[in-house]
C-alpha cells in the first residue's frame, strides 16, 4: 500500500491546529491547511489514494428511540461525542472538513471516488477515503515539542500500521448514524453520493503512549 497517502488533522483552534502526512518512506507535518490541501490534492492528481482522517467525531448515532439520544458511542469508552470536548471537536471538526473539502475539490482535476471504506484503497480507482481519528487521554504524548502535529502524526501511524495488517478495524460500532463528514463533503462537490449520509467513518483509536527508555 506504498502508493496510498495516508494523513490526519488535530482539530482545533487557529492556533492549535495540526497534521501530519505519510506517503510511502516520506513524511512530514505543518500547521497550513492550505497546505495540507496542496499536499493531498498533487497525491489525487497523480492517481494516488488518499486516507484523511480528522480527529474530531465526524458521525453521530442515530438510536432507535428517544431514550438513546445524547449517549456516547459504542467504543467512546468515558469520551463520548456528546459532552465536554468531545461537542467542541464536533464543531470544528465539521467546519475544518469543509474547508479542507472545498480546498481539495478547487484543486483536484478530476472527482475521486469518496468512501468510508478502507478497503476501496486497494481498488484501481482514485479514492479519498475519511476516517475519524481518537487520540485522547494517556495516547498524547504530553512532551512534544508540537503536541497537535504529534497527535495527527500518531493517528496516521496507527491508521498505517492496520493498513498495513491487511485491514483497518473500526474501534467505534454504531449501526445507525448520521455522518457529518458527509455533508461536509457532498457540500464540497467532491461527491454526490447521498448515500454516504448514514454510513459510519472508520474509527481508528490510537494505544497508549509509551515513552522510550532511558
């Protein structure tokens, strides 16, 4: 899968913004999502896949009755989407995948195929395929020297290392949803696929952080 680049988003303020990028044995990260939108668009343009993931919810539940509103997802484990950080990262989470969305499609010479599926990288069309990042707790690495480009950089290595196994397991399993990255995407003109609505993002879960030994 060297040909696919795989690359995520820390979500957050102006300030605080971050990704991180691999293609291959390159790698790299920045602060631009500009930038970020140069990077993916020349992959695209030169009919490689693309994996982007955004570490913010990009899907919520849709329950069955009203009693299941508001509760976390299944595999948010205490984080839930719903509370605290979790309806900030949503916000801009959903405003930074737009833009980046539209930067992409002003960019690109022709429409890829869009999916959630991860499994479509390995076919022989050109796919943008949207993934949901979760690097929260003891997975951050509180010492970095760009703590919001290293959370993006740890999300794409665990995206990688799955890949890499042969499949990428979601860590989050819902049954019914509405996908906000989605509408994001369809409001972009990159697809009009409506039915990419109700299909969940892949959730990849970053491990715990390990420092190196001494």
């Amino acid at each position: 899968m060297s040909d696919v680049v795989v690359a995520a988003v820390d979500v957050g303020s102006l300030a605080n913004i971050g990704w991180w990028r691999a293609a291959g044995e390159t790698a790299g990260g920045g602060r631009d999502l500009d930038e970020l939108a140069d990077v993916l668009a020349a992959g695209l343009n030169h009919n490689r896949s693309v994996a982007l993931g955004f570490e913010a919810p990009i899907f919520v539940p849709l329950p069955a009755d009203a009693a299941g509103l508001c509760r976390q997802r299944v595999g948010d484990r205490g984080r839930p989407w719903s509370a605290g950080a979790g309806t900030g990262a949503l916000a801009l989470g959903v405003q930074q995948a737009a833009y980046v969305f539209a930067s992409l499609a002003r960019r690109v010479a022709k429409r890829p195929r869009v999916s959630f599926d991860p499994l479509h990288l390995n076919g022989p069309e050109t796919t943008l395929v949207v993934w949901e990042a979760f690097v929260s707790g003891n997975a951050k690495n509180r010492a970095a020297v760009d703590p919001h480009m290293d959370d993006a950089r740890v999300a794409v290595n665990e995206f990688n290392k799955r890949l890499a196994q042969g499949a990428v397991h979601s860590d989050i399993d819902e049954p019914r949803v509405l996908n906000l990255a989605a509408g994001a995407l369809l409001a972009s003109g990159l697809t009009n696929d409506t039915d990419l609505l109700t299909q969940a993002s892949v959730v990849v879960r970053a491990p715990d952080y390990i420092a190196p030994s001494a």
